[in-house]
C-alpha cells in the first residue's frame, strides 16, 4: 500500500514448468507416511504426479501405495500427496523423493529421513500466534507514474483515508512441524462467545491460517482438530484465545503524509487530490539538492572540474531517498 509497484519492464521471474516437489515433511516415523506438496504452474500436465521414494544407502525403490489428501481444498496450484509404505521405514535411514517421469536434467529431489524419536503428540505445541493491524485504502487512491528506473516507470497509489483493521495469524510453532506433517489440520476462529466465524483446513506441516477482523475485540479465539494421515484418528484440542493487548486500535484514519509526502514527491506529476503535498516535497527535495551542491563546492575551491560535477549529479540523485528516510525518523 502505497509503495512503487514495478511496471513490465523488470523481467519476471520465469515460473517452472511442469509438477515439482513445493515441500515434503523432512522426518517421518518409520510406520508412518511420506508427505508431499507437488506444485504446478504452467504447462501442467494432466492426472495425479507419481511419487518415487529410494532408500539411499541401498538404491532400493520401495513399493507402496499414494494418494491424494482429500480433506483439503481442491483449488490451488498445489495438490498434497501421501505415499504408503508397503513395509514399515529403517529406523536412521535416508530416503529420497521426487517425482516418476522428470527429465533427470530438471529432476528436483526431496531428502527424508526416518525417526522413531519423531514426537508425534501434535498440539502439545501451541500455534505461534500474532495479532496486527493492517491498513488499507478506504478512498478510491490517485496513482502517479515515477520515472524510470532500472526497472523502468513504476507507479505509486496513495489515498487521503486508510482503514485499519486486524489480521490474526497463526502457524505451527518450530518445535510441531515435523510431528504435524503426518496431519492434516483444521483451524476454526471464534468470536469470545464461542460462535464460529471460518474455518481453514490445511497439510499441519507447513500448517498456517488467518482470520480478518475489522473491528478490534478483546480477544481472538479458535480451536484445532488435527486428523492423522496415517490412520485417519482426529485428535480435538481445546479452545485458545490470545488477546488484542496493545495492538493498536481499527477504524478509518487520516493517512501520514509524514509518510507519505516524500514518496509523493518522487512522482513526475502530482497524484490528483496532492497537488500541495507533492509541491512541497519537491522544493524540500530540490533544497537539500542545493545545500549538497553548495557543500560540494566549497569542499571542492573555487574550480570544481566537470568530473566533480558529475559526482554532485550523482550525489543529488541519491538525495531523492534520503528525504523520505530524513523524515520517518522525526
């Protein structure tokens, strides 16, 4: 929100073709399962991608059976998938993963490893939790052109209203990931009085939710059912709920021009609505352009070469960032 968006002209970066492997649960119980999240973006090919899993102290590929995790949502570049060993892991042994049919110049391989000592008592880690506020336009926002970068002409979005309002997140914590990759898990957010407001189920490894509030409450409430991949059992945790504490408060505001201003002023013409805002930053900005000038030339004698003058140029062009930094920090 009101940053400088890139135009075309930065070459994005060029999506892989194909399924590849987005993530795998690094540990595994040696009667549990293999966990992975295959993601594709373009050109996908059709039918459900084959995991290939290889002890790698022997070479042995091992035979079992693979599905997909139907609890979760069917949208989405990224399918999760389970394969079941035919025969309980090594203890200590190492396995890859990766996907039958890539090109082995493009093969993208998956290291697990199998533990007995993986804790798999999922929930007796609380979520890592966090409670922000988070600004949007509540305006319609004026858009200027700034001038060319490397990237080429960007663009900058400002509004004179912003809305601020509360997004509450949670995730596993560090200590639950590897235990939660062999769940799927399902978070329901609550009002204080115990009515459901959403529910968000997702593969417990890189388990991860949240939940928008536009009005601050005392508190944010929800509770997580986790279903084992390996046997299907649920395991039900009991409500938790974390307070707004010092947050900050939700409503519409002003928008900080003491924010906003020096980015104004980087526009090649005013935002309509900012036309003061933009004259000002720009004689503040042309200002500390001199004063840098002036203390180039005076450090410089009487007779700056045109070298020094192209240094000053470039010293000036610097002086566009510093003004915005001079000013968060009043």
């Amino acid at each position: 929100m009101g940053t400088s968006s890139p135009s075309e002209a930065c070459t994005p970066n060029t999506p892989a073709r194909g399924d590849y492997l987005a993530a795998v649960a690094r540990t595994v119980p040696p009667a549990g399962v293999v966990v992975a999240g295959v993601r594709c973006d373009v050109d996908c090919p059709e039918g459900t991608p084959v995991l290939v899993v290889k002890d790698k102290g022997t070479g042995e590929v091992l035979a079992g059976t693979q599905e997909l995790v139907a609890d979760l949502p069917a949208a989405g570049p990224v399918r999760v998938l389970v394969f079941r060993p035919a025969a309980p892991l090594a203890d200590g042994h190492k396995y890859s993963v990766t996907l039958e049919g890539q090109d082995p110049s493009d093969t993208r391989e998956a290291e697990v490893m199998a533990s007995a000592d993986l804790d798999l008592e999922v929930g007796a880690h609380a979520m890592d939790a966090s409670v922000r506020l988070q600004d949007s336009w509540y305006d319609t926002a004026s858009c200027c052109e700034i001038p060319a970068s490397i990237c080429g002409p960007e663009q900058l979005c400002v509004g004179k209203e912003v809305e601020r309002y509360v997004v509450f997140r949670l995730h596993n914590s560090e200590a639950a990931l590897e235990g939660a990759g062999q769940y799927v898990q399902t978070v329901t957010f609550l009002s204080p009085d115990g009515a459901e407001l959403d529910e968000q189920t997702d593969w417990g490894w890189d388990g991860s939710a949240e939940h928008m509030y536009m009005d601050a409450a005392p508190e944010y409430c929800y509770q997580v059912t986790y279903k084992s991949l390996i046997d299907g059992a649920t395991i039900e945790k009991e409500r938790t709920c974390v307070p707004h504490g010092d947050a900050g408060a939700t409503g519409v505001f002003p928008t900080d021009m003491e924010v906003f201003g020096p980015q104004i002023g980087r526009c090649s013409s005013p935002p309509e609505g900012f036309e003061d805002v933009w004259s000002a930053a720009r004689k503040e900005w042309e200002a500390e352009i001199r004063e840098a000038h002036e203390t180039c030339s005076v450090s410089a004698g009487g007779g700056a070469s045109s070298g020094w003058t192209l240094s000053a140029v470039g010293l000036a062009l610097a002086l566009a960032g510093r003004v915005g930094r001079r000013r968060s920090r009043r």
